[in-house]
C-alpha cells in the first residue's frame, strides 16, 4: 500500500537539514581568510574541512561504542527526535566556541568549534536520514532525501555569503574592504542560539520518536522471501560499499569546493574576497539538482512532473540570482549557466526515479565535467568545476537509500556506519590541497575524477546485490503508480 508523505512532520524535520549545509559551505570561506591572515599553506588551511568532517566520524564511534556498551541502539531508546535535538544542543556549543576564537585569531579554538559542531550534526544525521525516506512512500525515499538535500542546500547557498559579508562587509567585498576574523563571531553567536531555539522546536514536536524497522525493510521489497537476515549490518554487500561510497561522495563534493577558492587566484588571479559568488554557485548547484530529484516525491501526475522537472531547476537558480543580487553581487557571470543546468536535467530524466541509475548517470557526468575543468583554461574551468555540484546533488540520497535499503532492524545501525564516512568530506579535501602543492592546483581534480569512477561501479554493483534480495527500485515505482 503506497503511504502519503507526512508534508506537516516533514517540514520540521528539513529544518536541521538547513543547518547543516549552511555551516558546511562557510568553512569554504573561512579556509581562505585564516590561510592568508595565519601565513599557513593551503594544505594547513584544509585542517578546517578535515576537523569538521573527522567529527562525524568520531560521534559516530561514539555513538557504536555506547550503543553496544549499554546493550541497545542509542536511538532507538533516547528516540529520533529526542537524539535530534541533543545534536542540536552539542552544535549550538561548538557555534558559541567562534566567539574566543573569532576575538583571539586562535586557529586550535577556530578547529575545535568546528569539530564540536560536527560531533552534533553526526547525531542529527543519524536520526534524521533514516526519518526522511520512511516518511512515505518508500519507492520515493531518495526524492524525499532529494528534497531535504534541497533544503540543505539553501544553507549552503546563503551561507557563504552572509559570512563573506560578516568577514569584509560585503558579499562581494572589492579589494578595498580589509578582512577581519573577529567579524566572524556574530554569525556563529546567531547560529548557536538558532540551534537551541530548533532542538526545542523538535522536543515538542510530532515527529516520531520510534521506527518499525523490520516493517520498514518489508516495504522496501518487491520479493520479500529473498530478503536477507544477517547478524551484522557489515555483512550486507551494499552497506559495506555503500560506506565507501558516501566516503568517496562526500569527499569529492567538499574538495571540489573547497580547492575552487585557490584555484581562481592561481589561475584566474580572483581576490580572495570576491570567491564568494562562485563558491556559492557550486552549492547552489546541488539545490538546483536536489529541487529537481525532489519532484518524485510530490505525488503528482506524470505531466506535471514532466513540466517541474523542468521548472524546479530555474526557480532554485533564480533563488541564487535573487540572493546574490540582494548583495550586489554582478550578476553577468552567471547568466549562462542555464545552459549547463540543461545537461542536469536530462540526466535526470534518464534516471527514471532509480537511485541506481541516477547514481550511475551523475557520475559520468560529473567525470565529464572535471575533465573539462582540467583541461580548459579560465572561467570555462570554473563553470566546469562549479558544474560538478549539479552532478553532485542526488549522490547523497542515492547512496544512503541503496546502502539501507533491506537491513531492517540493524537500519540504525548501518546509517550510523555511513554517518561514520563523512570524514572523508575532510580527508580527500586536504588530500588534494596536498597534492595540488606538487602536481597544481589544477590537476588535483584527477583526485575527483578517480572518486566518481568508484561510484560508478558501486551504482553497478549495488543494483545487482539488492536484486538478488528482492529489492528492485523500478519495480517499487511500478507498484507505487508512479
């Protein structure tokens, strides 16, 4: 029986996924600020990415350690929401942290921030994934992420800005404007205080604090006899991969990003104060994308999705347009970027709504869009390296669905796991600023090329093995009515 999604329950929850993003895409502006004003090499600065995201993988050991060490899943006794809003609390701490760090120019203090932020959205991201694919229709759960993620990356899209604007005074800031780290403590006082007004929103809200798990990995078969029963999340092939894959995923989108800024004032000779823009075009990219995925998870009839799959990618470019342009931003450098969308959206229309041939279609492209990056020279490599957000945008709930898609009772346990790889968002950013040191900046994107190659063959592989446990994703969507 196809579920209605729970729109009221829904909405509450993508606030977190908000958050996030914003937090995520403003570490890309501070990496350039502290390594001019510390004197500290591009390989130092990317220790900010590598303690943000490490964090994750360090409150996801935590969380497995306590787990089996009181005898029972964290949250399936503390309780979804409840488990949310305890990361919330532990954010908001790491937020108020930028105050002594932002006064003192303290680098340690400025990481250690980072890092307890990042300790709490692992907790919120362990409860609130697994929320947003049962809140439905399960054949729709990567839309449904696809959405969260777009919401996300309205965060993502504003935040570099308003903390490009905290830091010079302006979004895009002329050469004339001095940067001042201490600036940085206003935003991150509001954000810290928003934290705690939303865990309090999710105490009291209704949102569930219980999952049925074995229900949950029913609904996601279309043969439930082949279904299998193991001990151990590990010992399913398409979590253990799957682990490599949100890995090498989220590596890839943050060092993308994150070696862009460095980049345009090597080859472009772009003012580290003027990078804003475009760092939050890649973010935007993924909005763009995600707005786009989401379209499946409205219900809506086949024309009507028809016509927004075409339509949600323009109203979130113009959500970008509108907010660069509320802060002066000059627009004429992004107005050809509507052709590009246009390659997005065919391989959206492509993917048919699976998570297995989407993943597979957006990483070829986004291995095409690198290699032109590499290869071309001037802004035709920065709408290239930007693109690859487009191509980004849907890995995320792609991976995450394939990779629990028929665990049941160990689904807690298993998106605990892959919360638990997000440090590579870190490690394969400061990898190839390593690397772009000895070989340039601009041929480090091979490092992205090679990490879009892996999750192509894990679209392959993944497919086959949940095949083979009655989990087929087309099939779902034709029982659905989709």
């Amino acid at each position: 029986m196809q579920q209605k999604t729970k729109w009221s329950q829904f909405g509450t929850l993508v606030t977190v996924f908000f958050f996030w993003g914003f937090v995520a895409a403003s570490n890309d502006i501070l990496i350039p600020v502290f390594k001019d004003k510390l004197n500290i090499s591009q390989g130092q600065a990317q220790m900010i990415s590598l303690a943000f995201y490490v964090a994750y993988t360090v409150g996801a050991i935590i969380y497995y350690l306590i787990s089996k060490a009181s005898g029972g899943d964290i949250l399936n006794r503390l309780g979804y929401k409840n488990g949310i809003s305890v990361g919330l609390i532990i954010s908001a701490l790491g937020a108020l942290l930028f105050y002594p760090a932002a006064m003192s120019a303290s680098f340690p203090l400025l990481i250690s921030g980072l890092f307890i932020i990042g300790l709490g959205y692992s907790l919120q991201q362990t409860a609130a994934n697994p929320l947003a694919i049962i809140m439905g229709d399960p054949a729709s759960g990567a839309q449904r992420l696809s959405m969260a993620g777009g919401v996300n990356n309205f965060g993502t899209t504003i935040g570099p800005l308003l903390v490009s604007f905290a830091i010079f005074g302006s979004a895009s800031a002329s050469g004339a404007h001095v940067a001042s780290i201490s600036s940085v403590k206003a935003p991150y006082l509001i954000l810290g205080a928003a934290f705690l007004v939303i865990a309090a929103i999710f105490k009291f809200s209704k949102l569930p604090n219980k999952i049925d798990l074995d229900q949950t990995s029913a609904e996601d078969a279309s043969d439930s006899s082949k279904l299998l029963h193991r001990s151990s999340p590990l010992k399913y092939p398409q979590l253990a991969l799957g682990m490599l894959g949100i890995f090498i995923y989220v590596g890839v989108e943050v060092s993308t990003a994150s070696n862009l800024p460095l980049f345009m004032k090597l080859k472009l000779h772009t003012p580290t104060d003027q990078v804003a823009p475009f760092v939050s075009l890649y973010w935007a990219s993924l909005m763009i994308g995600r707005w786009t995925a989401s379209v499946g998870a409205f219900g809506v009839s086949n024309q009507a999705k028809k016509i927004l799959s075409f339509v949600m990618p323009y109203v979130a470019f113009c959500v970008f347009l509108l907010v660069n342009f509320i802060n002066g931003t000059d627009l004429k450098p992004f107005f050809i970027y509507p052709l590009i969308i246009v390659a997005m959206i065919i391989g959206d229309i492509l993917s048919k709504g699976n998570p297995a041939r989407q993943l597979l279609i957006f990483a070829s492209m986004g291995i095409t869009a690198l290699l032109i990056g590499i290869f071309a020279d001037g802004m035709i490599s920065v709408y290239a390296f930007t693109s690859v957000g487009l191509f980004c945008s849907t890995l995320w709930p792609c991976i995450f669905t394939l990779a629990v898609a028929g665990l049941g009772k160990h689904t807690n346990e298993g998106s605990n796991f892959l919360i638990m790889m997000i440090m590579g968002g870190g490690i394969i950013s400061w990898f190839q600023g390593y690397l772009s040191e000895s070989i340039g900046i601009q041929y480090s994107y091979f490092v992205g090329v090679a990490c879009f190659l892996y999750l192509a063959y894990y679209a392959i592989r993944a497919k086959k093995e949940l095949k083979a446990q009655g989990i087929d994703f087309d099939a779902l969507r034709a029982a659905g009515g989709h």
